[in-house]
C-alpha cells in the first residue's frame, strides 16, 4: 500500500492557515468547527503563535511561521505526508498566496493556482479583466517615481496610487494633478515595501472611478460564482480611502441586478477562481459597476458577521462547504439590515483610557468592542493607517435606522487621549497592529 493510500484511509483532515484574532475570527471558526466535527472531519490549524481560544475548536495545532513562505509550505507538507487533507482553508490576505498555491500541490478544492495568482496581484487582475472585455480604469505598474509620473500623464488626471498586493486601503492615495502625485507615490511605494511575498515595492497608479463603493462577498464552487451578501461601504475624504463603516442589507436590489452580477460571474471566470470564497470592491460608476479589485478571502472590517446578523446565512458554514468541495447553501433566513462603525481619533493621539457603550445603552446595539489596548499610540494617514480604537455593531430592519442607530452608538464611546510627537516621516512603515490578524 501507497504512502498516499494509508493517508487516504486515515480520517479526513481540514486544515485551516492562520486562526486570525479571536474578535474577529470566532464567528467563522466555531460553526466550522461543529460543521467538521458533524461530518467525521479532524480540524487542524497551523499558526504563528501558541494557541489559546483557538483548542476549543482544533483537534490539532501546529505553531510555525506562517508569514515565512519556506517554513509555511515546509510545515503543510509535513502534515500531508501523516495526514489524509481534504481541504484547506485560509482568511489571511498577506497568506492567500501561499495558501492558494499549498491547495493546488495537494490536490484540494482551492482558488486554483491561476485563480490565486489572479486575485492577490492586483496588477495581474486589472490585465486579466481588460484582456477579458471588462470596462476597467486606466493603470500602469510602477517601480519608480519617474514611471509612476509618466503613468499618470498617460492615463490623466486625477489618479489612485495603491500598492500591488496589500489589504484594508493601506497605501491607497488620491491624487487630483501632478503636484500631488511625488508625496502620493512615496506614501503608496513605502506601504508596499512591507508586503514580503513577490509583489512587493511596486505600485499601480490607476484612473480614479467616481461613485459610490461597494463589495460582494461570494462563494465559487466548481467556477460558479454564488453571490453572499453585499456591503456598502463608508470611506474617509480624499486623498486617503480609509474605511470607517460598512452597512449590509438583506434586500438591498444590487443583490438582485443582472448587471452587477454578470460583472461578478465573468471576473470570476475570467480569473480562473474555481473554488473558494471571495470578497470583490466595485465602483458604482455612471457607465455601470466597476470592480476595483477581488480578494480571495471573506471580508474583513467583520462584514460577514454583518451579513450573518441581516441575512442568516451562517459564513462559517459556507466557507467548510467549498472548502471541501460542496455546493453552498445561499438562502437568506431572514432579512434585516446591519451595519458596522469605526471609531478613528480626530488627530494622531496616544489612546489612555476607552469606555463602550453596552446593548442596553443604545437601541439596536449589538456589539461592541476595542481596537486597540491602552498605550496604543493611534496614527492616521500618512503616518499610520488603521487609527481604530474601537467599533460598534447595530441591526435594524431599514438602512435609514440603521444608520442612525450607528451615529448614536458610537457617540456613546468615551476615550481619554494624550497628544503624541509627530511621526517621523523617514521612518520605515510599520504594519498597523491587528493587519495581520493574530493575537498578541
């Protein structure tokens, strides 16, 4: 018998890469965890640090470098070789990549090699779809400020500097002319210096799409694309696109519009994405939706709890089902709406001490939480990104309540600040705490 033959009669194996924080990750784990545990299935998680809240859900922890690309796919394919894997299944932007690639060696349901490659690189992704017919912006990869200033007078101005390969806006930079652009370039390039896999040091300067933005989070099983739930999202001003809110709507129409879901389906065709879950930013511009770029994760900014709270649908459950090559079930069980708020300092600040509100504080108020522990010291752009100190969750059964709900909410967070010495702006970038999504 075949060392893959004995692997084969061991009980299956679902591996899942990097637990996340608990804040924002039990939701998914636990149904996941009582979805494999009821179909036979061993849970094997492999991460960056020792495990805490995570041995309630795993049968099995493997502590490895998972940021480290030779020691992640050493650590997997260690486990392949005393494990039967029937899937594997990663949330963590900087690990996609690695992920994906991992899947496809072993032969389990996953993006695809081509599909991953095609959602992490977004400069990939912008030739995939214009090759594809799809209307995209104009956009260039830059390497230098003399390209990116040659790129943005050949697409015209105004323009986006972005990263190749980061998450969460970080790096992201309006520019309306060319006396803009120089500081626009270096905030981009100094974000993407941090990213440690293939795509680093290098940034796209883009069209800048008008309009407002929303994403879709989607299922793909066997290529076809199965649409979740669909967030709107509220950003900062220009020129940074910070995320501070995101609202979910259970019977929001554009779930419904052909337009917008033939733009989806073709992109994920397009891609080569055959399995998975993915979340896709798009710009609802005055020629019709734009898709800014697809993640081959959930959401993060907890937009599938979002959609969990307004639709029903239970995200942990769908990610177990494609991750082991099972057609999801997407019927919404009920219909709500939810919506989640950041709250950002008004300027750089030292965080001392956070007060939340509780649910019976504000009507509608499901949850909220901190960001950031006291002594975090908060940036915002362009010396820092993600200047979170806390958010709140409200539900309602309309989005103008909603909304409402979140303004009351989070105007009952009391924080007490110290002021704090300018960034230093030769500084290296620093990855905001929590962006790679581990607890400390």
């Amino acid at each position: 018998m075949t060392e893959h033959q004995e692997n084969a009669a061991e009980p299956g194996t679902l591996l899942v890469i990097g637990s996340g924080l608990k804040e924002y990750r039990e939701y998914l784990v636990g149904p996941m965890s009582r979805r494999a545990r009821a179909a036979g299935l061993e849970l094997l998680l492999v991460n960056n640090l020792r495990p805490t809240w995570q041995r309630e859900y795993f049968d099995e922890i493997v502590v490895a470098d998972v940021f480290d690309t030779a020691t992640m796919n050493a650590t997997v394919r260690g486990i392949a070789a005393r494990k039967h894997i029937v899937g594997l299944l990663c949330w963590d932007e900087p690990l996609v990549l690695d992920a994906g690639l991992l899947a496809a060696e072993l032969g389990v349901p996953g993006l695809s090699e081509r599909g991953v490659r095609g959602v992490r690189d977004k400069e990939r992704t912008r030739s995939v779809l214009t090759a594809a017919g799809q209307r995209q912006p104009g956009f260039a990869l830059t390497a230098d400020l003399a390209e990116a200033r040659a790129a943005a007078e050949r697409i015209g101005y105004p323009v986006v500097l972005k990263p190749r390969a980061m998450g969460a806006s970080i790096g992201v930079v309006f520019a309306g002319d060319a006396a803009e652009l120089d500081a626009a370039f270096a905030t981009a390039l100094a974000a993407s210096q941090v990213d440690p896999g293939p795509y680093r040091a290098s940034v796209i300067v883009e069209e800048y799409a008008g309009g407002p933005e929303i994403s879709v989070d989607g299922a793909v099983h066997k290529g076809e694309y199965l649409p979740l739930f669909l967030a709107r999202k509220y950003s900062s001003d220009e020129p940074y696109f910070e995320e501070v809110g995101h609202i979910v709507d259970a019977a929001d129409p554009l779930l419904s519009d052909p337009r917008l879901l033939a733009v989806l389906a073709d992109a994920h065709r397009a891609l080569g994405v055959e399995d998975g879950i993915t979340h896709t930013e798009l710009r609802l511009t005055d020629r019709g939706p734009l898709i800014v770029e697809v993640n081959g994760r959930l959401g993060g900014d907890l937009i599938p709890l979002l959609g969990r709270i307004a639709t029903g649908i239970e995200p942990g459950e769908v990610l177990f089902d494609v991750a082991v090559g099972r057609r999801p079930d997407i019927a919404p069980t009920r219909s709500a709406v939810a919506g989640i708020r950041f709250g950002y300092p008004e300027q750089d600040c030292r965080l001392e001490e956070l007060t939340l509100p509780k649910p019976a504080d504000s009507p509608g108020l499901v949850h909220a939480a901190p960001m950031a522990p006291p002594g975090t010291v908060l940036r915002l752009p362009p010396g820092g990104y993600l200047a979170r100190h806390s958010f709140v969750i409200c539900e309602a059964d309309t989005v103008a309540v909603c909304e409402q709900r979140l303004i009351d909410a989070a105007a009952l967070v009391d924080l007490a600040v110290s002021p704090v010495e300018p960034a230093d702006p030769e500084a290296p970038f620093a990855m905001p705490a929590g962006l790679l999504d581990v607890d400390r």
